[in-house]
C-alpha cells in the first residue's frame, strides 16, 4: 500500500532558527515528490516538486532533498519567519500502471508554529 | 487574475440534504481533483477529472457526485447518502496528470 509518513507531527521554533522536516514513503513506482505549504484554512501552495532524478531543489528559504534509493525526502527552513506557521505537506505521485492520470498519496503534515 | 476559485468558502447544511460546491478554474487546466481533508488525516481523493465530459472515481466516492460540462467547472454535490460530510474540501486542478497542481481555498463544510 502506497504511504507517506511525515514526521515530527509538530514542531515549535524561534524566529530565525533553521528546521528540517522529515518524509519516507513508499510510493511505487515513484513519479515525483511534493511539498505543499498550507495556512490554517487555506488551500495547500506548492513549494518544490522533485522528479527521480533530482536532490535538491531550493525555492528562497525552502530546500527539499529528495533520497529515491531510501525513499526519503527532507524540507529545510532557513532563518525562519513567522509566517512560516502553517503545516507542510509532503505529497508523493505514483506513476500510473494503466496510463491514466498519477496517483496522489498525501502525508498527513507537520504543522510548524515559529514563535518570537 | 488567474487562479482557480471555491465558493462558498463556509457552508451549512442539514441532515438529509444535499449541497454543491463550486469549483471554477481559469487556468486553462485539462485535470480537476476534489480532495477531503479531515483533521490528522492527509488529504483523500474524491473525484478527478482529466478531461471534459469525463471524470473517474477517487479513494472515497461513496455519497458524492461531480459533473465536468466544462473545461473551467468542476462542481461536487455532496449527498445525503455521504454519512459523515462535515470537513474541509479543496478542490485542484494542473496541466496535466503529472505536473504541479493548483488549489483553491477551501469549502468547510458543517453539517447541522
């Protein structure tokens, strides 16, 4: 069964620290990688999508890492603000074995509070 | 403004009835997803669409219906056989099946 864990569940930093949020799936066959940045009642807003053959992709103060041998990713914040507060969700897409469109599998998030 | 747009961005509904939610799109976007997000879950697919005129079903159909007549509107009527509705529906919508996907801003459904 296609999964995507995401860990910590929740994380509390001060303004201006550096975090690193965590996601394993185990998506197969894997087609690419997601994170999603979403405010509390708002729709998710897409940081970086990673494809096989990437490692790292920056988007300002936001790196995702992307490991396709341990099916693991990361989300680095740098020097973080806050309205970085909001939950990060790391989606896996599933290439489609029938040719229609990618599966979707959603992480449940990691909701980010950044305090003065 | 281009984007992709929900309403109503609230909605109230009683038992045994049902309710349609918008979903418009002027992204030129073939593909449209609707999604349930539910506290501590990940979001779970409802209905997709790639193409007009066509639509398949997701993970959690039961209790919902869509209709695709056209390339900017996806609507979801959420059923009275739907028995538990109450939740946040996102509704999305890309170039393609596998490129980046766009949401819009959410209908909070609560059933009273």
């Amino acid at each position: 069964k296609n999964q995507v864990e995401q860990s910590p569940q929740s994380l509390i930093i001060l303004e201006g620290k550096n975090c690193t949020l965590q996601c394993n799936y185990t998506v197969s066959p894997f087609s690419n990688l997601r994170w999603y940045k979403q405010d509390t009642g708002r729709g998710p807003v897409s940081l970086t999508i990673m494809t096989f053959s990437e490692n790292t992709k920056s988007n300002g103060r936001y790196t995702a890492t992307l490991d396709a041998d341990t099916k693991q990713s990361s989300l680095h914040i740098t020097a973080s603000q806050l309205s970085d507060s909001a939950s990060y969700i790391c989606v896996v897409s599933a290439r489609s074995r029938r040719g229609g469109g990618n599966k979707l599998t959603f992480g449940t998030g990691t909701q980010l509070k950044v305090e003065l | 403004d281009g984007g992709i747009t929900q309403s109503p961005k609230y909605l109230f509904r009683k038992e045994g009835q049902n309710v349609t939610l918008s979903c418009e799109q002027n992204l030129n976007h073939d593909a449209m997803y609707w999604y349930r997000q539910d506290p501590g879950q990940g979001l779970r697919l409802i209905y997709y669409s790639q193409i007009v005129n066509d639509f398949q079903k997701g993970d959690i159909a039961e209790g919902y219906s869509v209709s695709r007549e056209k390339k900017e509107s996806f609507p979801l009527t959420v059923t009275s056989a739907q028995k538990n509705p109450t939740a946040f529906y996102l509704c999305a919508s890309s170039m393609a099946a596998n490129t980046e996907a766009f949401f819009g801003q959410g209908t909070r459904l609560t059933v009273v």
